[in-house]
C-alpha cells in the first residue's frame, strides 16, 4: 500500500505543516521581530526607493521657476534557501505519543531561525545574503561600558537625524543582563532596562535579545520599516520514505533575504576605540 494523503496525518502536508513551520520561525526568529515582513514569490525583490527630493526655493514676482529632478534609486534582495532534515524509523514515527512530527517541526523551526538570525547580525555569511555588519551604518561611541541612558537616546536622535524612528533594539543577552542591573539615577530604583509583562524596553523602545550578536557592539538601533525580511513562497515541510531503513526524511526549508532600505537609519551602539 502507498503512502498518500489518504493514509497520511494532515500535519504531513506541505500546506499544514509548512503554515506551522512558518509561524514558528517568524516568531522564534529575531531578524523576523525586528523588521517587517515582505512575502514573495519571485526569485528577487527590488525595493523602490526615492533617494533625494526636487529642489525649492524662494521667488521674486514673476520670476521663472527653474525644473528640477528628484533621484530614485533601489535595494534588490535575491531571499536565500536555508533548510534541514532529520530522519526517523517508521517505529517512533508510529509509536510516539505526543507525535514526533511536531517535535521535528520544532526543532527545525528553532535551528533555521537561529541561522536566520546569525546571518541577520553577521557581516557575510556564505550562502547568505549580508547583515547588519555589513552595512555603512550610523555610529554611536559607547565608550568601554554604558553607565546611563545616554549612548541610546543619541541613538534615537542620530535615527532622527536622517529622518528615521528606532523601534527596536537588538543586543546580545549578557547586555542585556548588565544594563537590567543598572540604575537610571543616583538613588533612584528605575532600572535601565525596564522589564514589564509585554517585554523589555530602554527608553521605550522594545529590546530584542541574541546571542548571535557580535562582542563588539553593545545594541543594534533598527527602524523596522526601513528593514524588509524578505520570505518567498512561506517556508516548506515535507515527508519523504527511505525504504532502505525503514525511515521518513522530514526536511523543512525557508527561503530568506534581508534588504535594508536606508543603512544610515540603522545605529550600531559600540566601543569605537
């Protein structure tokens, strides 16, 4: 008898258990809370961009007003496959109770979102579109250790400065640990990195947590809007027999890309000396 859909769990099929992987990855994944989500399914994306304004200015009466031209330019992402598989005897896929197939979903969820995401924080990573560390990026000097709220709100205004908003923050865990411990003023018990119910936030602004930030830099400032995680045709669950060993292959896929539409809108918060 053939394996077929007839016979075969509904959380099997591409459809069901692709949705489920996706929803996984997009929640578990950092890059993925951190910008905003643009699906496709084409083999690359180009962003639009409108790079500099037409000029005015001030007229006598009559004068003629001189035409000019603003630029355009664009940022092209080509989203690259990221995937795994395991392999389980046909004994545990029957005999496993809760089933083994939504621990390997699991499981490949978390380890594609971590990829993901160190390619996100990385300079290049082969295989991979770039990341942050790639980027012409604002910079704000940190100095050795951040003592106050201060390297952020310069932060904040740098993004301004170029017309951006910060809307997340990003830093590695053990900073994040640091900066919980300090206070924002003599004798006050406010602390730095205020933990509520709905998450962590400095200067209002929401902290993302990965270790997959480098040693270097203290917090990525990002304005989400202008950071595109580019997903095409959703991520891919599939079954396959291996008659050899009595085994299904379970595989999962995604196909990822970043493109950030304005690097100067990006703030790396560092030690620059």
């Amino acid at each position: 008898m053939a394996t077929q859909h007839s016979n075969t769990a509904d959380a099997w099929t591409p459809e069901d258990f692709g949705k489920v992987l996706n929803k996984a990855i997009q929640a578990q994944s950092t890059a993925f809370r951190a910008g905003s989500l643009f699906g496709t399914d084409k083999v690359r994306v180009s962003f639009p961009l409108w790079s500099s304004d037409p000029s005015a200015a001030w007229l006598d009466e009559l004068e003629v007003i001189v035409p000019t031209d603003g630029a355009t330019g664009s940022v092209t992402s080509t989203p690259s496959k990221v995937g795994g598989i395991t392999t389980l005897s046909n004994e545990i896929r029957n005999d496993t109770d809760p089933a083994i197939a939504d621990q390997a979903a699991a499981g490949l969820a978390n380890d594609i979102a971590k990829k993901i995401d160190a390619a996100f924080l990385a300079n290049t990573t082969a295989k991979a579109n770039s990341g942050l560390l790639s980027l012409t990026s604002s910079v704000v000097d940190t100095g050795a250790t951040i003592a106050n709220e201060d390297p952020f709100i310069d932060a904040i205004f740098a993004a301004e400065a170029v017309g951006a908003n910060i809307d997340r923050w990003i830093m590695h865990p053990d900073t994040a640990k640091v900066l919980s411990k300090i206070k924002k003023g003599t004798g006050s018990n406010e602390r730095l990195l205020e933990r509520t119910t709905d998450g962590a936030f400095i200067a209002g602004i929401r902290v993302l947590t990965d270790p997959a930030v480098d040693a270097n830099t203290k917090a990525w400032g990002l304005d989400s809007t202008r950071t595109k995680i580019v997903l095409r045709q959703g991520t891919e669950m599939r079954m396959f027999d291996v008659p050899r060993q009595d085994a299904i292959d379970v595989r999962g896929i995604a196909r990822v890309g970043f493109a950030f539409l304005h690097p100067q809108s990006v703030v790396r918060l560092h030690d620059a000396a």
